[in-house]
C-alpha cells in the first residue's frame, strides 16, 4: 500500500501493470488537455504521465488518473488486485464494504514530521513564479486570455475552522492569475468555505495551504464527503492504517502532507476577488461562467526535484462513467436509513442513480427511490433514481431500459420531488439566478413489478441472475 503514498511510486505500479502511457513532448497549452480528453476517454482508459513539456525542464510532469477505470480506480483506494477485478457489481458491492469500515474504524490522527521531500526548493517573495511549473489549459473554453490555467484540478487545499482549529482538506479548481496570485473557486456548502466566511466575518484573511500532487490516500480522504467537524487527515489514517506525516507550514501554521511534490502557502483578503472562470465543469459544461471569486496570495513556493503535478480535469464522458464511488455512498446511506433488502445500486456517473431491492411491502420501492435521491452522493448531481426489481442487474443500462419500459405506468409510476438541492454547476439553472434560488425538481421512476400483483406479472424470459452468474463463473476463462 506504500505506493499510495507516494504519487512517483504510484506511477510505477501503473507502468508495471501496463495502465500508463508516457506522453513526452505534449504542450501544456490545450495538447495535454485534449490528449487527456482523448484517452480518458477510452474505455477501460489508462493514467497519462505527460512530461518533456516545451518551455519547462524536460523532468517537470503532470499526472493524471483516468476515474472510468475499475482497476485502477480499485488500485487507488487500496484494494487488492484481486477484488480490482471483480464483476462490476460485486466490485461495488465489495467498495461499499470497505468504505463502511473505513468509516467505523477509530480515526488515526497525523504527526508532526519536521522533514519533507518539497523542502528541496523554496521560493518566497521575490523569487516566486507560479508559472514556473507547466500548468495546463486544459479546455477550449476554460477561462480568459488573461487566467486559463489551471494548476489546481486534483490539488488539495487545507484550510482550518479559526473557531475550533478542525483542519478540512477539500478539492478546489485554482487557476494561476499571474506569477504571484491563484483564483480559487469554492462553491456556497464546501466546508473550505464556512472557514473563509469565519475569518472574513472577523476582518482577517484566511491562511490557506494548497499540494499540487499529493499521495492518492490524502486525496481521496479530500474528495468524500465528511462532517464539518471531521477531520480528513484522521480519516486518511484509518484507510492507510498509519498515521499521516503533516509538515507545518511556516507561514499558515496548516498541516501539510509530506508527501507533497508542489506546495503553496498564502492568504485569501476579504473583499478581494478577481474574475475566474468558466471552467469546464464535470456535468459536461462551462456551466458556472466568469464571476468574482476569491484569490490567493503566495507567500511560499515549495517543491520536490522534477516535481509532478497531480491533474483531475473533468471529461464529459465520466459524466456519466465513474460510477463506483458514488453508487457504493448511496448504498451505504440506504442501509444506515434502513431501507432493507438492498440488492445493487449503480450509478451512471453523478447524474443517474439505479436503486435494485427484493420487493417486501407496498411502498418499499417508493421508500427506496426517494431516500436514495435525497441522500448527499444521491443527490449532489442526481436528478433521476431508478428502482427496479433484483431480477435486474442496475449496472446492466440495457435491463433497466427494459424494465423501465415494461414494468412502469408513467401516470402512477413517476413521483416528483419540487425544490431539491441543486448548485449554480447545473447547465438547467436559468441564467442569473441568485445562489438562493439554486433548486431543482428530481424524479423517481418506480420501475418494479406494481407490488400488489406482483406474483401475476408475466414471468421474464431469460436466465436468473443467480444462474447466469454460476454459469458465468464456470465458462468465464472463454467468454
Ligand atoms: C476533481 C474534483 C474537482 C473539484 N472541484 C471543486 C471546485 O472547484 N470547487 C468546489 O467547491 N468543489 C469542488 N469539488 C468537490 C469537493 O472537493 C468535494 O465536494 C469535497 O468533498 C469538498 O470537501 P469539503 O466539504 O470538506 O469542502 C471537486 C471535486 C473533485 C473530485
């Protein structure tokens, strides 16, 4: 599990199982954007090293993980390569295990360290330059002539409640203003921004660290979805059993990975915004367009010999792939609300959710369908859910299209949710609508057997699951 914390032996492991290409020569300026768009999306894509970067030193690189791969997907969070392999909704099933007693487990808060691989270089006042490092523009339409590149996509930021001390990890864009200054976009519910709204409400700046590559643990404990007053450090120590080495930022005070290969320190002013934006968003559109957001003053540049920036721009085909997280979250929710009798969920990216129960009492779909689209990963992006009978495999698109188109009555069969949460992300807000007005209405489509005669409906051609599973099993090395 060591390579998980160490984003160069992490590019190893991915040579050695064959999931990386090695792009030499690739202009940060829309070549490495669009070679990424092209194979990411691929199916079953690999990672991308791209480095000898024209106009930077031949070892400066950047990174990036493909999320539409299972395996490697699997690889990153720590499961074994067995289990990386499994039938997609075993392998959910199995993630959502995992994720579960990650979350039980007691926490593992980080330690001090004193020393850091990023300490080979410092930069500080005069000396700072952020284009120093080969930051893409990822996107035809991301941003302006005067800010269009985007050094933060997988960066991490670390920031602290001023109240409580509680140190949060989130993922936030940043694009580079100019050689001293980042934007930074933090949308209205992330816990980075009830921090900054704390400071700025005392009339102080809020001290702000940012890694620009990082171990894929810290990353992944930044990316969920935790309570304000959890810490992700804590949580990043429970999955990798260890605690997290945290250097101490001389100018912020902030707990910083040591596994770092870019670091920045620096302050965001209240009052002080500068346009940022649009970016090319994970819905699949430049949704969010030009506004004032908030900026970043760097105090300190650090960072590792030949360092690797760590990139996560969003492609529009993931956004409907990349389904394994968030369908293994959902699941879980259901289970914690007690929904009973769970066979599957999928998730077709962030924006469809398929719910499959063993019908048990009348009401038991509805129930399903509504919690899962209210839950957070269920809802975030989600505005269909799905709930169909365990006879269909959700992940399979095709089954729940048949079910969909047999099983439902539209008039009795879709209820309507008004007013759900949505963000000003989503391409369906009418232009110029306050952040307050942000809503969206969410289906449910009841796509089981009507419960009532369930035990009449027509009995469907085909094999079981069970045994299409058995026979799968035995014939597999020759399909
Ligand atoms: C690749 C990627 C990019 C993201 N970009 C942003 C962003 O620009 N702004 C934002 O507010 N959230 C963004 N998010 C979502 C947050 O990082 C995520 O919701 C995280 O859990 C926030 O943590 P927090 O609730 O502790 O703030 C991004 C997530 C990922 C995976």
């Amino acid at each position: 599990m060591e390579y998980l914390m160490d984003l160069r032996l992490w590019a190893k492991k991915l040579d050695a199982i064959g999931k990386l290409k090695k792009i030499k020569g690739a202009s940060w300026d829309l070549e490495i954007g669009t070679l990424w768009d092209i194979i990411g999306s691929q199916p079953d894509p690999c990672s991308a090293l791209f480095s000898e970067i024209p106009g930077y030193p031949k070892n400066f690189a950047v990174l990036v993980n493909p999320q539409n791969s299972q395996r490697i997907s699997a690889l990153a969070c720590g499961m074994s390569e067995e289990d990386s392999l499994l039938p997609p909704l075993e392998y959910v099933r199995n993630l959502k295990s995992r994720m579960k007693k990650i979350h039980d487990q007691p926490r593992i808060p980080p330690v001090t360290v004193k020393e850091a691989p990023f300490f080979e270089n410092v930069d500080e006042a005069g000396n700072i330059d952020l284009y120093k490092f080969p930051a893409p523009r990822w996107n035809q339409g991301d941003g302006n002539e005067d800010q269009n590149r985007y050094i933060g996509t997988g960066c991490v930021c670390i920031t602290a409640d001023p109240d409580s001390g509680t140190v949060n990890l989130g993922i936030y864009r940043i694009v580079i203003h100019d050689e001293k200054t980042l934007g930074l976009y933090m949308s209205p519910n992330k816990d980075g921004m009830a921090n900054m709204k704390k400071y700025h409400a005392a009339g102080k700046p809020m001290p702000i660290a940012v890694t620009f590559g990082q171990d894929l643990i810290t990353y992944w404990a930044a990316e969920h979805k935790h309570p304000h007053a959890e810490s992700e450090y804590e949580y990043a120590g429970g999955i990798r059993q260890k605690p997290i080495e945290v250097v101490i930022g001389a100018h912020t005070g902030l707990p910083i990975p040591a596994s770092a290969e870019i670091v920045i320190e620096g302050f965001v002013h209240p009052n002080d915004l500068r346009d940022e934006g649009p970016f090319g968003e994970w819905v699949g559109y430049y949704s969010t367009g030009t506004k004032p957001e908030s900026v970043i003053h760097v105090k300190s540049v650090m960072f590792r010999n030949d360092p690797i920036i760590f990139g996560h721009p969003h492609l529009k085909a993931e956004a409907v792939g990349m389904p394994w997280r968030w369908a293994a979250a959902v699941w879980n929710r259901l289970d914690a609300c007690g929904v009973p009798d769970v066979k599957g969920v999928w998730a077709y990216g962030q924006l469809w959710t398929v719910v499959s129960i063993c019908q048990r009492y009348p009401g038991h779909a509805r129930q399903a369908g509504i919690v899962a689209s209210q839950t957070k990963p269920g809802s975030i992006g989600a505005r269909f859910t799905i709930v169909v009978d365990d006879d269909i495999d959700p992940s399979d698109s095709q089954a729940v299209l048949w079910a969909m188109g047999t099983r439902m009555n539209p008039i009795e069969d879709i209820e309507i949710i008004r007013r759900s949460w949505s963000s000003s992300i989503d391409p369906m807000i009418p232009p110029n609508t306050p952040a307050a007005a942000c809503f969206t209405s969410k289906a449910v489509f009841d796509a089981c057997k009507p419960y009532e005669w369930r035990q009449q409906f027509p009995s469907a051609t085909g094999p079981s699951l069970e045994l299409r599973a058995s026979v799968y099993e035995k014939w597999k090395s020759l399909l």
